[in-house]
C-alpha cells in the first residue's frame, strides 16, 4: 500500500479499495479524508480541514440547530419587547426546529433549508420572512462564534404568494359606515347604553388605529391645542412566563408602539372627535380613553362582540376589528388621498407595504381616472 509523508503535517495511502486517503493526527485523534480522484484530492481536504481547526473552527463536539437556538433565544430574552420574543418563539419553535433542529450546525446546507421550510410551503410570506430573518441572524452568530464558516440562509429564495392564496383584506363600505353612525348613543329604557363599545367602534374606523393602540390611549395622549392624538404605547397581549401565574396569556402595555413608523400624531375629524369626547367625559391624565362600565380597559374580544351586533342590526356580514383599520384606508384611497399620508397615517414601516396591501383599490382608481380622462 503506497505511502507519502506530508511534511510531518499527515500522510496519504492508497487502499485496497483503490480509494486515496489522507489522514492527520488532531488533539490525540486521527482524522482521515477519502478520494476516489487521486492523492491530491485527499490531501486537498485534509489541508483544508487543518486549515479550519486552525482558524478556530471544528473544535469541540458538533453542536445541533436545537441547542444553539436555545441558547440563542435566551440571550434575546432581555433585549427585546415581550411580544417580539413571543413572535421568535413561536417561529423558531413552531416551524424551525420541527424540520432542522436535530441537525448539527455544519451539516445544514441551503439545499436543505429550501426543502425544508420554504419549496412547497403553505405559509404566508410575512412567516416565511419571518422564519428567514431568524435563521439568517442565527447562523450569523454562529459563524462569528467560529462554528460554521459560511451562511447556509443567505443564499435562501422566499416563495411569493400565489394570486389566487393571498386573502383579500376586508372593509366596510361608505355605505356601511354611515348606517353604523346611526347606531351610537342607542340606549336601552334604564338608559344603559345599546352597544357598550359603539364611540370605540366609530373610533377606530375614523382614526385607523390597531386596536392595541387605541387600547393604550390615555386623555393625556390628546393635544386640545392641535386637535391630535400621539400614538406611543400599545397593548398586546403576550406569554404569561412567571409559575406564579394562573393564566397562559396576560395583557401589558408597552411603553413602544409595534415599529418606528407608528410612533406618530393622528388629527381627529369632527366624527372621531365626537366619539373621543364621549369616551372620555369625566376622565383626566392617565386615565384611559376606551374603558368598560367600570372603568377597566376591556380585551378586544369585547370589542368585536359590540361591531357584531352593530353588524347584525343591518344584517351585515361579520367583519374583525382590523377591518376597521382598513376600512380607514379604504376610504381614505376612495376619496384620492395619497398614498404616502395613508401609509403614514396607518403607521406602516414602509409605503411599498401599504401600496401592495391597498393595490387593488389603486388599481380601482386608476381606472376611475383614465374614464374621467375618456369624457373629456
């Protein structure tokens, strides 16, 4: 069986089997590295793997996705808002490590994560996003803690939606809204209100709010001098993580709204005036503006219990409360708002998001435009 020394660093043989192999003695334990090419080739992957331990690389066990993400959800933890974390949870538990986390960092090719969790998949792209983002920044600690040498996510194509998968956004209609209007300060013959949330209902459909930071707002929040509402807080609803708690969820108000771009002023109309008015009547400060009978803030579920029966007065198909938000834009687009102030408005990161989220009623527009233009 041929041999060749490698200037002290290995040696090369030729097997039986007519396979070269390159072998090499690491901290007491001999590593071999196989060819069917030729010796070279062996010793190509011998050197590069000499190469790598050198630099930092390889040392140690192997080390699995699952206990690395582990690790790297812990030190998230106290660095980022509760619903942030709950949000990397869910993805890297729920979706990541079901399909990759028994394999070891180093073995975890981009060919494997396409299959895995992108070709095929029936999710939507803001989760396959999702799941990209998380991985892309995990391997890129990992390559700076010296345990993989390239970024497998990098290189990752995300699926688009197909047309015909994308849910189409719901809204009321002009129609819709005026007939809800009617409908606030209905009472009952003890005076008890008919709808106990309809200003809040009202209210988010002339402010375009999320519900979590309508829930947060206090009097304080409104400039009488201005007529705005600043929007800074926002309530959600996250993980309960202490033993002591007797419920999986609690609601927390966080003193940040869900990105850069929400942190803004809204100016109330005369319609969103009214209702902010009847919602805070005898309230100062830090009181809230949307409260139940006695005074707490009330979940959204009983918020969509009130649009319900508003909805079934006039024999409406249900809608959720976020359809209140863009049923705001809607009109707003209707009525030849720009594009720019709607997307600032709703407090979107980006004007292309509103643009692709609102592009069928654009679209809507554009065709009003060009007939106006055919009557000339």
């Amino acid at each position: 069986m041929p041999k060749e020394r490698l200037n002290g660093e290995g040696t090369v043989v030729k097997r039986s089997d007519g396979r070269w192999m390159a072998s090499v003695m690491i901290d007491s334990k001999r590593k071999c590295f196989y060819s069917s090419k030729s010796a070279q080739d062996a010793m190509r992957k011998m050197k590069l793997y000499i190469r790598d331990y050198e630099e930092g690389y390889l040392r140690g066990e192997k080390q699995l996705l699952s206990t690395f993400a582990e690790n790297w959800m812990k030190s998230k933890y106290k660095s980022l808002k509760r619903s942030s974390y709950d949000t990397i949870e869910w993805i890297v538990t729920g979706h990541i490590l079901p399909k990759l986390g028994s394999l070891p960092l180093d073995e975890i090719t981009t060919d494997i994560i396409q299959e895995e969790l992108f070709d095929n998949s029936d999710m939507s792209y803001s989760v396959l996003r999702k799941i990209h983002q998380n991985l892309n920044q995990m391997f890129k600690l990992a390559i700076k803690n010296k345990l993989i040498k390239e970024n497998p996510a990098e290189d990752i194509i995300i699926p688009r939606e197909k047309k015909n998968n994308i849910k189409e956004i719901q809204f009321l209609t002009e129609e819709q809204v005026n007939n809800l209007n009617t409908l606030v300060g209905k009472k009952w013959k003890t005076g008890k209100p008919y709808y106990q949330f309809d200003n809040a209902i009202i209210f988010l459909i002339y402010t375009g709010l999320r519900i979590g930071e309508a829930l947060a707002l206090t009097v304080n929040d409104y400039d009488a001098r201005t007529n705005q509402i600043i929007i800074k807080k926002n309530v959600k609803t996250v993980k309960s993580r202490s033993d002591a708690s007797k419920t999986k969820y609690e609601t927390i108000t966080q003193n940040t709204p869900k990105t850069k771009k929400s942190n803004r002023k809204i100016f109330l109309g005369t319609k969103a005036l009214i209702a902010f008015k009847a919602m805070t009547e005898g309230k100062s400060g830090t009181d809230l503006v949307i409260t139940n009978t006695v005074g707490n803030q009330p979940s959204p579920r009983n918020l969509t219990r009130t649009l319900y029966s508003m909805l079934d007065a006039f024999d409406y198909d249900y809608v959720g409360l976020h359809a209140l938000r863009h049923t705001f834009a809607s009109l707003l687009i209707k009525k030849g708002t720009d594009i720019k102030i709607v997307s600032e408005l709703l407090g979107h990161e980006s004007v292309s998001f509103t643009y692709d989220t609102y592009v069928h009623l654009l679209d809507e527009q554009k065709e009003e435009a060009i007939n106006k233009l055919n009557e000339l």
